[in-house]
C-alpha cells in the first residue's frame, strides 16, 4: 500500500483538508519566465492526483464529479471538480488558468511580484529588480535572478505565519501509513515545536546556513519535518528517494558533501521489509572510498517496521532520532535568507545514471 502525506492549508473554508497534488503542473515553464519549480522525489506509488490527462486520439469519455467513482477504463478522461469544490481552489477554472498564464508570459515582472506578494518577505526585493537574467553567453556568465535582494525563509511561510495568526490549532498535515489502521496528523503548532526541536539539533552538530543535509526517508511526517528544519537554519537539503540504491545515494553525498544524513531504521511497503539504514551504511562505505566521510547519521526509529535492537549501528556516528531530537527547545529563530539562496539539491539521472548538476529553486 503507498504511503502518503496530505499537506493543507489553513485558508481552507470547508472542515475537510485538501490533498495538495504533488506532481501539479506550474503556471509556467521553469525558465527566466517562471520562478517556482514544482520537483519531487517521490516515486509513482507515492503521487497523490486527483486528474488524469486523457491519452493523445483517445476517444471522448464522460467526465465524473470529484469524490464519485471513476469508470473501470484506463482512459476516463479529466476529473471535472463540483461547482462547490472549484469555488475554493484558487486557480477555479480551466479559463482562470489560461488567462493567468498568458499574463505571466506578457508580464512575468509583474504576474510574479504578485504571486510573491503573498509571502512574508524580512526584506522586499528592488522593484527594478524582479527579474535580470542573461542567456547571452558572448556577454558573460549565463544567470536568471529573480527578486534580488528581498529576504525570506520557506519555513516561516509554510509554519509560522499561520501560528501567528491563530491558526496553530488547525490540521497542518495528515499522514497514512502502510497498513489501513495507521496513520497521523500534526496541527501547524505541533509541526512548528517539532521543527524546531529538529533545527535546534542540526545547530548544535555544526550545521549551518549553506551546509548540505541528506535526507534518506520514507512518507512518514518527519520527511517534511525534516526538510522544514534545514530551510529554517538555511541549510540545503537534499531528499533522495527511499527506494534509490546505495550507490545511488553514495554519489549525491559524494557531490554534495553533506554534515549529517538523515534516515530511519527500516519501512514496509506492503509486506516487503526495507532496511534503509543498511543502505544508508553501504552508501556511506562507498562515498568514503570517494574521500567523503559523513560524521553523523540521525535515525528515526520507524517502530512500526523495525525494532532498535534489531538495526545495525555504529557507534559514534549513528545517533537515534528520539534519543536526542525531543530534548531540545521547541523554539528556534529563523535564518532570513536571499531569494537567490538555495534552498534544497534535487539531482536529475541521464542515461549514465550518474546525478547531473543539482537543480536548485
């Protein structure tokens, strides 16, 4: 059974969260014209839709309201949302979307200034600086820069700002787990305490704005919490598939050099057990043989898969998640950074299957 994370929003009118595709199509390309990448690590178990594109010369087939079964067809065409459920979103319409596409094709200066406006900037960015790129390479280094100067941290955004205006109550996040009767939820409050808990220890291992953090993980809720935490601090993640080989993540810590890899000790995807901490520990064998040693391996203990006592360990590099991670304080200041900061590593395969220079946001 896939795992999944359903993210919300506190903006939501209705008492039933919305479950936030994570492989959505952005307004615009990812080019000088588009400043927001949507990425993901997950693999095709892990997606959470709520469309399916009809296949090209497929013959028409009636659409089905959103929460109604589909027909057992392989090509049921678009999933036409109701009336009610449109009302909320904030893209309503197929005609919506299109305008504000072209607009940010016509005006991207001013189509994004928008879109960032909903942010909580530290700083605002230079008006004549909303975007300067050179694509030119007889007239210098190739560079897209977008809202030069202003300042902000993703995790305020995605946490704080909601605590602050009263909504630390509400769902932030739901989880579901391998088996029909597991599963989670944490309000923005509980996410924030539990982010900074994790910042708050990535600090005082030595971890600090621009250091690289592998993380290793499964859908559980410290995946997200974990990637909030080094936004916090300004360290750059880099999420590696729980499903990737040991050379695999071996490379990305070769290239990245990170000062902790987070992971946990084992997962079930139905009844087939994966112990990613010994693939972590051949990943880390491997990128030695590279000269990249890792000092820490933080490990969450996934009881529901595998035991303490039954997880191979090292002693003075791996450290267990519980046993450190809740002593520390539940508050943790935020590193203001540029918006031309990275934010997290997401390595691409070519056909060589060796990672590609690393996109950034």
């Amino acid at each position: 059974m896939a795992q999944y994370i359903y993210a919300t929003t506190a903006r939501c009118c209705c008492s039933s969260a919305r479950a936030l595709p994570l492989h959505a199509p952005a307004l615009a390309p990812s080019s000088s014209r588009s400043p927001l990448r949507w990425r993901s690590a997950m693999g095709a178990s892990d997606r959470l839709t709520v469309a399916a594109a009809k296949p090209r010369h497929a013959a028409p087939c009636a659409a089905t309201v959103l929460g109604e079964p589909l027909p057992a067809s392989d090509d049921h065409g678009l999933v036409h949302p109701s009336a009610d459920f449109a009302a909320q979103a904030l893209v309503s319409s197929p005609q919506q979307y299109l305008e504000m596409y072209q607009r940010s094709i016509d005006d991207p200066a001013g189509f994004w200034s928008e879109i960032a406006e909903t942010f909580y900037w530290k700083q605002k960015w230079s008006p004549e600086e909303v975007c300067t790129e050179n694509l030119d390479v007889t007239k210098g280094p190739i560079k897209i820069e977008w809202f030069k100067g202003g300042k902000t941290n993703i995790c305020h955004n995605a946490v704080d700002r909601y605590v602050e205006a009263g909504d630390g109550a509400k769902i932030a996040m739901y989880w579901e787990g391998n088996e029909p009767d597991q599963d989670g939820k944490l309000t923005y409050s509980e996410l924030l305490d539990k982010v900074c808990q994790l910042a708050n220890y990535l600090k005082s291992v030595g971890v600090e704005k621009g250091d690289a953090v592998v993380i290793y993980l499964p859908m559980l809720m410290e995946l997200p919490i974990a990637m909030l935490a080094c936004a916090r601090i300004g360290a750059v993640h880099s999420v590696v598939f729980a499903g990737f080989s040991a050379d695999a993540i071996a490379q990305r810590i070769t290239d990245c050099k990170p000062k902790v890899v987070i992971t946990c000790n084992a997962v079930k995807r139905g009844q087939k057990l994966i112990p990613l901490k010994d693939i972590v520990d051949a990943s880390l064998v491997e990128s030695a043989k590279n000269g990249v040693t890792v000092g820490i391996c933080l490990t969450y203990e996934n009881q529901l898969a595998m035991k303490k006592e039954d997880t191979q360990w090292i002693a003075g590099r791996d450290v267990w998640w519980q046993d450190v991670v809740p002593n520390f304080p539940t508050r943790c200041d935020v590193e203001w950074v540029d918006a031309e900061d990275p934010l997290f590593l997401l390595y691409t395969s070519g056909s060589t299957g060796k990672p590609k220079v690393p996109l950034t946001p």
